[in-house]
C-alpha cells in the first residue's frame, strides 16, 4: 500500500521548539563550561560574591529551556506520527465541507489562515461530528459543501486528519 503525504505545516509550535531548544543549548553548555572552569572563575573575579552561583543558575535555567523545547517537539512529533498512522490505515469517513473560517488567533506575514469544517453524521449512532482542516493560506470557498475525506482513527472519531488537499488545487503563489 502507497503511503499518502500529508500536510501539517511547520507551525508556530515548532518555531518555540526550536527557539526553546537553542537558547537552552546555549545556557546549559555555559552552565557546564562555568562548572568546569569553577577555579578559573573564582580566580578572575573581583566581586566579594559567591561564583559557584553561575553554573547553577546558567544550567537550570538553560535545561529548563531545553527540556520546554523538547517537550514542545516531541508533541509535534507524537501529533504528525499519529496523524501518518492515521492516514496509512485507510479508515475514512466522507465529511461535507460544512463552513469557512478565518482563524484570527494566527497570523502569518500579516495573514491569517482560513479554517475549513467538516461535518460527519455517524449513521448509526446519530452522532454529528465536527472535524477543522489544517490551517489554509488559499481561500477554499468554491469547495464548500463538496464531500472532504477524514481519515479517522478507527473507534476513536478524537483522533483525525481533514485530507483538505485532495479537493483543494494546486496554488502558486507569484
């Protein structure tokens, strides 16, 4: 079986990870270096304080970035990983494109992206669920009403991918 490609974005969650990570490298490897230098520091110093201070302070500060980062990450990571599952399961409802949204909570170069929703009736439960696509710099408006495939984890209708670029086109922007 082909395994489809699917979008989720590079998003402002991963751009706090990668800060987070970074800055938390930079002040845990100064921690270290304090740590290791200890003598050197307390040679150099001309203050009356305390340096043993510097090392605890630079390496709790930097792992408690690092680790923020690295939680932030691996969340992403679990979000696109179970997503992929999702998808290469083949288990999908077909969701009528029901609204357009502008999402003004994000904004991209100025921008804010549009949110398609999907509806779902569960025939056999009466359940109507609501699914939100990915987030979508083209207007889809002509799309709507048009049936969206939701790839839907089987059992669980918490756990989906709105498959929005199968009915969106290709767009280039100039």
């Amino acid at each position: 079986m082909e395994t489809k490609k699917i979008k989720l974005g590079f998003g402002a969650g991963s751009i706090v990870a990668l800060t987070f990570c970074v800055i938390g490298g930079i002040f845990t490897a100064l921690g270290v270096t304090f740590l290791l230098n200890l003598d050197a520091l307390r040679r150099n110093s001309t203050g009356s304080g305390d340096v043993r201070i510097l090392p605890l302070i630079f390496g709790g500060i930097g792992l408690l970035f690092l680790l923020s980062g690295l939680a932030v990450a691996v969340a992403r990571l679990h979000r696109r990983l179970r997503a992929r599952r999702i998808v290469n399961a083949g288990y999908y409802v077909a969701a009528g494109g029901a609204d357009l949204r502008v999402n003004f909570s994000v904004q991209v170069n100025g921008r804010s992206p549009y949110v398609m929703e999907c509806h779902y009736q569960d025939p056999e439960t009466g359940v109507l669920h609501v699914f939100d696509s990915r987030p979508l710099y083209y207007c889809p408006a002509e799309l709507i009403g048009k049936p969206v495939r939701v790839y839907v984890e089987e059992g669980n209708f918490g756990h989906y991918y709105v498959d929005a670029d199968s009915i969106l086109p290709e767009v280039e922007r100039h």
